[in-house]
C-alpha cells in the first residue's frame, strides 16, 4: 500500500508545471497583445480633419443689408448664467413598491435611488428631462424636484441602458 502511495505522489511532481513558466506566459501574452493592440489601432481611428483658419486680406466686404448685433460680454455676467442654467437643473427620486409586511398584500412606494437631471426642451404644458437610466431604473414612480422645490411626478418616456440614459417628461409650465 505504501509502494502505491509512493509512486502516486512522484507522478503528481512529475506532473505539475514550475510556477515561474506559467507566469512567464502570461507576461509574454500580455506583452504580444500589448504590443498588437499599439500597433493596430491607429489603423482603425478616423482621420478628423483639422479646422482651418482663412488668412485675412485686411479688409471686410461690407454689406448693406447685414444686420450685426453687437456682443457686450459685460451684458451678463458669470453669476447671472449660471443662475439661469441652475434652473433647469433637477433633482430625480426613484420611488418603488416597497412590502414590509408579508402578510399584507398593500405596500408602500420608497425612495429607492435619487439623482439629478436637466430640463433639456420646455413646451407650453410640458418640460423633457434626461437623467441617467441607473437612477430611476426599475421604478413604480419617479419624482421630480424643480429649482423652487416644486414637486413633480414624471413620466418615463424612454430609457438606453447602455448609454446610461433616460428621458422624462413632467406636466406643467
């Protein structure tokens, strides 16, 4: 019994691979691909071509039919657009039915997930928000909290999780 034992276990060292190759293999694989990968992609970027500049011949064509609005760009200042972009700037609360009881077949909406969206079109009796689709995936109901702290509930008019994003629509002006 002891001579089976003993040429079992020779076998099994004879069998076994030094660990030193098997991590030389993978440093060379890692080094191959890496080097494939450098090499290949310029290949398959696109060539975007570079905006160009025309030289000034000194002189402006002057037309009489064109209507130029000059820019002050002290007309506004910094805090006054950013003030006005924050409006559109929401807050979205993913609520979902929540059952605490197992014995009751009522439950109760949750706030399972929030996050922030942006007004991105306003029509008379309705604003579009896009958020991220993470945030109200998987949702019974979804908030919305305005600038002013008016709440909304929204309705979801379309999601793409692999781009991660979703758009809402809220009723109201």
């Amino acid at each position: 019994m002891t001579e089976f034992n003993e040429e079992s276990r020779t076998e099994n060292r004879a069998a076994k691979k030094p660990v030193w190759k098997g991590f030389l293999s993978t440093v060379a694989a890692g080094v191959l691909g890496s080097a494939l990968t450098l090499t290949a992609v310029p290949y398959f970027q696109e060539d975007t071509p570079q905006a160009t500049v025309p030289e000034e011949t000194g002189q402006a064509e002057s037309s009489s039919n064109l209507d130029v609005t000059p820019v002050s760009s002290s007309s506004k200042s910094q805090a006054d657009t950013i003030e006005q972009a924050s409006k559109a700037i929401v807050g979205v609360v993913n609520m979902q039915q929540q059952n605490n009881n197992p014995f009751s077949q009522s439950s109760e909406a949750a706030e399972s997930g929030t996050g922030s969206g942006v007004i991105f079109k306003k029509t008379d009796d309705a604003a579009y928000i896009v958020t991220n689709n993470h945030v109200i995936e998987n949702a019974s109901e979804i908030q919305v909290t305005l600038h002013d702290g008016e709440k909304a509930t929204a309705e979801l008019i379309g999601t793409d999780a692999l781009t991660d994003i979703a758009v809402l629509k809220i009723k109201g002006n």
